[in-house]
C-alpha cells in the first residue's frame, strides 16, 4: 500500500522560509512523478510544483522565483523549498504521487495522481 507523508508545516511570519518534506513507502515504482498541491480553506486544491522521474520539474506562476521542489530517489522523497513567504501562501500543502511519468500538460492537474498525502498546514503571517 503506497503511503505519502508530509511534514514541515507551521506557522511563519512573512518573508520567512520553510521546508516541506513528503517520503513515499510501499511502492515499486521504477519511474515515477511526485507533486505538491495547496488547499485553502473552502477553496479547490491547486497545482505548486511538480517533479518528474526523469528531472522535469513544473511550477505554478505564483510560487516560481520563491519555491523550489527537489527529490531525493534513494529516500523516495521530494521536498519543497518555500522561500520568500506571503500570507496568500497559507494553505494545507499535499504531496502527491503518480505510478507513472506525468503525460505532456498533466503536470498541474490533480487527477494526474494516484496517492496523496494527508497534508501539512502551512501559516504565513503578516
């Protein structure tokens, strides 16, 4: 049973760094895209950031220049750099993971992915 966990949420002041973090067990997926989603309370999720099994990676407009997703294959885990936080950036953060390489454009939708994590809360104030 695949499983995704995240952690390194909390509550920070505007302009302040965090780094989330999501491992992935129980899978034997050779090739594989991990991504990160957020929810606002009452809001949709939407795309972060994503990280393909061969290196691609994929970026909401809103985060690029701020965020950086990297992953660590020997650790089944992908990480989440958020610098530069904003109030705007307050959401519960997903990670999410899909048994395959993401097809061209699918990058940003969450049906793309199979597993999900049960989230991190993330408080930016101001």
């Amino acid at each position: 049973q695949v499983q995704l966990v995240e952690s390194g949420g909390g509550t920070v002041q505007a302009g302040d760094s965090l780094r989330l973090s999501c491992v992935a067990s129980g899978h034997t997926f050779s090739t594989y895209a991990m991504g990160w989603f957020r929810q606002d309370p009452g809001m949709t999720r939407s795309f972060v950031a994503a990280h393909d099994w061969d290196g691609a990676t994929y970026y909401a407009d809103f985060v690029k220049g701020r965020f950086t997703i990297s992953r660590d294959n020997a650790k089944s885990t992908v990480y989440l750099q958020m610098n530069s936080l904003k109030p705007e950036d307050t959401a519960v953060y997903y990670c999410a993971l899909r048994g395959a390489g993401l097809p061209p454009a699918y990058h940003n939708r969450d049906y793309a992915y199979e597993y999900w994590g049960q989230g991190t809360p993330v408080t930016v104030s101001s």
